[in-house]
C-alpha cells in the first residue's frame, strides 16, 4: 500500500527540476500524476520514467500564467482520472537583475508565473479538493521570507505566495482542504544551475542568504512536499515550511 493510492495529484512544473522530483516521488507512493508544464519534451520524458517504473502520468502542456489554462489543465485531471486531491503549485520563473534593470514586461512575468499561476489553479481545483478533503502545497522560497538583494521582483512574488498561502488558510480554515508552503533554499535544478548574478555586484549584500550548507538535491525537497500533502501531515494548514538547510534561520 503506497500512502497515494487512489489519490490524484496535479504537480505544476513537473518537467523539471523540484516538480520532476515530485511527480517520481508521489508516483512511487501510489499517486496518479497530471504534469503541467510549458515544456512538453520535459513532461514526455518524466511521463515515460513514471509509466516505465509501473506508475500512472497524464500531461497537459500549457502556461500557468493563463487562467484558462490552469482551468483546462484542472478539467483534465478531473475528467481523465475522476477526481483531484492533490495541486503542487511547483512551476516558478526567476532571474537576477538589478533594480534599475527591471522591466515593466519582467516584472509582470515574474509575478503572473509565480504569483497569478499559483492562483489561478488553487482557485480551479479547491471546488475538486473540498469534495476530495485534499490538500495545495505551494512552493515559495527562503527569498519569500528574506530581503534578498539582485532579486527584488522575485522576491516580492515568493513573498506573495508565502502570504497567498495564509491567505488562503484563512478563507478555507472551517472547511475540508489544508493548504501550506515549502520554502526551499538553494536547490540544485537547471533553475539555479542558468541563474546569473549580474556584473559588478556587491557580494557582502548576499552573504546573509548564501548560508553555509550545500544545495538541496530535488529529491530533498520532494520528500517534505509529499509529505506535506500526504495524511501524515493532517494537522498542518498555513504552515509555510522551511527546507533551506538553516539559511533564515539566523
Ligand atoms: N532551484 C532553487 O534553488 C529554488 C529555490 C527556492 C525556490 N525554488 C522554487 O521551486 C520551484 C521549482 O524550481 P526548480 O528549481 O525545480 O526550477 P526548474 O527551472 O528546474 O523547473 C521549473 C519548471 O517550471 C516550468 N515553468 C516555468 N514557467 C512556467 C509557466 N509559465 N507555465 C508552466 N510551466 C512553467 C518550467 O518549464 C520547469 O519545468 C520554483 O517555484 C522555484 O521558484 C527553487
């Protein structure tokens, strides 16, 4: 018996990455996948990884930043597999810049893929995960929860969905769905290994968020997010989890 069985889970950035770790994980535990992702040659090869170690992955191919289609992505998991109990809201975007660099088009991307996508799917699959009593893990940042320089418009969007999160815990706390965040530092994923600083940057500005341990494998951050969404965690609603090995912790 897989703690997933019979559960469907709808993992937002599945492609790559935190969200791939994910997928494999709850896959392993019995979980139904739908992987939502823009990168479809990224869905295919997690899908056949799944599906070849005797696990079930359907994928949709879409932007989260879309509302429509986080709402299509929510009717697929829906009406392939009958039910949803489970959204990791995993699918980010950063870059570093400073802030005279800043773009009006930059910083709209930066908050409609990690702010507004978020959104947009809890708001399609809470009527699915009332039904289910399930669960929303979002994935913030340990930016959402520190000044952190060269990343100001990410990290006023990982501090909105670290409050989106509360937010949300709020409106739902009389009724059957728990929602919560992970908040990863450093993880080695292509999103970290293409981050560029840019030049001429001030390294003391970024001591306070290097910290001393070494980038989490995704794997790590896979193991705290499934259960976050899995019964163990039944007691858990507005948390927002540090998994960053120490680095807001001083
Ligand atoms: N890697 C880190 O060090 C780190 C640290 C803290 C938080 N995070 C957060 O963890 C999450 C996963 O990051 P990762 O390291 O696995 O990155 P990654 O780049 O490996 O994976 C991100 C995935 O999101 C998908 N994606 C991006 N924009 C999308 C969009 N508009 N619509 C649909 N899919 C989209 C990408 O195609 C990719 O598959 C992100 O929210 C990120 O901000 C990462």
């Amino acid at each position: 018996m897989g703690r997933f069985d019979e559960r469907v889970a709808l993992i937002t950035g599945a492609a790559s990455g935190i969200g791939r770790a994910t997928a494999t994980r709850m896959a392993a535990d019995g979980a139904t996948i739908v992987g939502f992702d823009r990168d479809d040659h990224g869905l295919a090869s997690v899908a056949a990884e799944i599906t070849g170690s005797g696990g079930t992955m359907t994928t949709v191919t879409g932007d989260v930043s879309d509302r429509t289609e986080c709402i299509a992505a929510v009717d697929a998991a829906v009406s392939t597999h009958g039910r949803l109990d489970i959204l990791a809201n995993v699918a980010g975007v950063t870059w570093a810049e400073h802030v005279a660099d800043i773009t009006e088009a930059g910083w709209k991307q930066m908050m409609d893929v990690n702010v507004s996508g978020s959104f947009w799917c809890a708001q399609a699959a809470l009527p699915h995960l009332l039904e289910q009593h399930g669960n929303i893990v979002n994935i913030a940042s340990n930016a959402g929860l520190m000044g952190q320089a060269y990343t100001v418009a990410y990290s006023t969007a990982k501090g909105a969905v670290v409050n989106m999160t509360r937010a949300l815990a709020m409106e739902y706390a009389k009724q059957p769905v728990r929602i919560n965040a992970v908040a990863p530092g450093g993880v080695d994923s292509p999103m970290s290994r293409d981050f560029v600083m840019p030049d001429d940057l001030d390294y003391t500005l970024m001591q306070g968020y290097i910290g001393f341990r070494s980038m989490a494998d995704p794997a790590e951050l896979a193991n705290v997010i499934a259960f976050v969404a899995s019964d163990e965690a039944s007691r858990m609603h507005g948390a927002i989890v540090s998994v960053d090995g120490g680095l807001t912790a001083g």
